[in-house]
C-alpha cells in the first residue's frame, strides 16, 4: 500500500516545504527521496493536495523566473497558518504513532507469552 494514500500526503508536503520555499517537482523528489523509496508521489497526486492545500491557506504559490533561464516555475511555500498546521499534524502524527506501537508492542507480548504457555 502507498503510504501518502493512508492520510499522510498533506504532512509530507507541508513538511517538504518547512525549510524553504520549492517548486513542485523540487517537492515530489524531496519526499520520494527523504521517503528512502517508500513513497511513490507523483505529479497526479502532488498538484491536486498542493491545490487543496492552498485552498485552505496553508500554502502560497507564485510564479518565479527559473534560476536556469527557462520558463516561470510555480514556487510553493508554507504560510503561518500552514506552519501551524504542520506543527498540530505533526503532533497528532506522534500521539498515532505512540498508540500503534502500543498495539503493536502489547501484541507482540501476548503472543510471545501464548508461545511461552503452550
């Protein structure tokens, strides 16, 4: 399963973006290659959640001249609302994270001490 499918893509992006302001492509290797391979994003998913995440004022966008002498490139960058959202999703990113390894680690216990028993 891709993981970007499961609700993480707008923490992903957002977190592409906290250091510096990228075009989308910059952004769609950024977090395929920080991914070490695990996420597969690509330009039908990236634009549409960049879209979405400008529509809800996390993001801004402006045309910028290419630093190679080519054609303007859509530059994205976090906004203070978008910086605050990373932050909360951050957070609640953790508290997830905690709980399943919660489960995770309790269903490991229960089946090594049913080995155990038996």
């Amino acid at each position: 399963m891709n993981p970007l499918k499961s609700g993480t893509l707008d923490l992903a992006l957002l977190a592409a973006l906290q250091d510096r302001p990228r075009y989308g492509l910059d952004i769609l290797r950024h977090v395929n290659d920080r991914s070490g391979g695990l996420f597969d994003l690509r330009e039908g998913s990236l634009y549409p959640a960049l879209h979405r995440l400008v529509k809800a004022g996390w993001v801004e966008s402006d045309w910028q001249p290419s630093d190679r002498g080519g054609a303007p490139r859509k530059v994205y960058q976090l906004t203070s609302d978008g910086r605050e959202a990373l932050h909360a999703k951050r957070q609640e990113w953790q508290t997830l994270r905690g709980a399943l390894d919660a489960l995770l680690c309790r269903a490991l216990l229960t089946r090594a001490l049913s080995r155990r028993s038996a």
